[in-house]
C-alpha cells in the first residue's frame, strides 16, 4: 500500500534546485524558443496561450514506477527527468518537463488506454475524490532548475454505467489520466473541482509556469 502525505489543494509547493543566477544568458527568442519536453497536444495548446516561441521534443525516457514512491515525489522526479534529458541535447535553451499523476486513496490511475478500461476507470472512481500532482520543471543544459507542483482535487457526482458510457462513447479519453477531459464534456462528471489554477488539471499549470518564466527574464504579457 502507498502511504500518502497531506495535501493542501490552496497551495503550490515550490522547490529551487539550484540558485538561480543574476545574469542568465539563456534569453527565449525564436531563435532560441523554449522547448517543451512532451509530445502532448494537450500541453502544447495550453502552452500557445502564453505566445511564446516554443518547440516540442521527445524526451524518450523510461516513465516506470519506483516502488513505494508517493504521487507527489513521482510527478516531481518524471518532471525533472524529462527536461533534463531533453536539455542535454539542447544547449543554449530553456526546456520544460511536465508530469501528471492522478490518485485515488492508496490507487495511482493511469491512463486507461481502452473505451472498456475508461467505463471502468470512471464507474471506480463514483462519488470519490481524486487528486491530481502535476508538476512542472525548467531547466538548462547547465543545470539551473525550477520546480513547481500543483495540486488538485476533483470530487466525482454519482455515477451509473450508461452515463458513464455515453460520455465515453461522446468523448474518448483513453490518453488523459483519469480518463476525461476537464475542457471539455467532461466537467460533467464533477461535483466539485478544488484548484488553484484551472489549467493544471489539463496537464500543464500556466499560472506556475509564468512564475517560473518571470524568474529566468522572460516575462509573459
């Protein structure tokens, strides 16, 4: 069994990993542009919303369970792990990994990757609380980071299978942690959505991650 550690959903947990330096000659341009560390449509829309130039990259990195590691500290470290062995193959850029993790009491959801494992999923999780860890890390070849993680919490309506399965049918989301899609039809599984940034639970925290790009001189408008 995981043994989780409290939550409090009001709150960001923020990490620096290495100071960070007065003077960064890393500056995001289109000659330089950030470069997301994920192959997600998901995030590379949420990331457009911030107008800058940025481009995607595989970070090819073994995503597996560590036994007996809490939701946080996973999304945390696939977080990290992800932008720094994309960074290594780009020098001279900003890179940002991302990772979600979707709990239910001591069960981690994955994505259930079929329309049958999707009812399923969904049926489990009636009238329960799920939380979401995602966090976010930014970094460079030289090794300067920033860690943000956000917490959110969905508290799921009663649920029967055919209205499980109409939303299935109506909206597949075999690729999303959880299985639903919070933009979309989805919000009507909910009775509740606890968060202090609504983009978080799509999977990539924009209220975070322009804090995180003010830190480094790069000012989102």
């Amino acid at each position: 069994m995981i043994e989780f550690a409290p939550h409090n959903v009001k709150a960001f947990l923020t990490m620096e990993l290495a100071p960070a330096r007065p003077e960064n000659p890393v500056v995001i341009s289109p000659a330089t542009p950030l470069v997301l560390a994920s192959t997600s449509k998901y995030r590379a829309e949420l990331l457009a919303r911030l107008q800058l130039p940025f481009v995607q990259e595989p970070p090819g990195i073994d995503e597996a369970d560590q036994a007996g590691e809490l939701p946080e500290s996973r999304a945390r470290r696939l977080a990290a792990e992800k932008a720094r062995a994309v960074a290594d193959r780009c020098p001279g850029q900003w890179v940002l990994g991302s990772d979600q993790v979707a709990f239910c009491e001591d069960e981690v959801l994955h994505k259930p990757g079929s329309p049958e494992a999707n009812v399923e999923q969904l049926l489990s999780l009636s009238g329960r609380e799920v939380h979401f860890a995602t966090a976010l890390c930014l970094t460079t070849a030289g090794g300067i980071e920033h860690l943000e993680l956000d917490l959110t919490v969905v508290r799921f309506r009663p649920l029967d299978r055919a209205a499980v399965t109409r939303y299935v049918a109506a909206e597949p989301a075999h690729d999303c942690a959880g299985g639903f899609k919070v933009e979309g039809l989805g919000i009507s599984l909910f009775d509740a959505v606890e968060s202090r940034d609504p983009t978080a639970l799509i999977g990539l925290p924009l209220i975070a991650l322009r804090r995180m790009l003010e830190k480094v001189g790069s000012a989102v408008p």
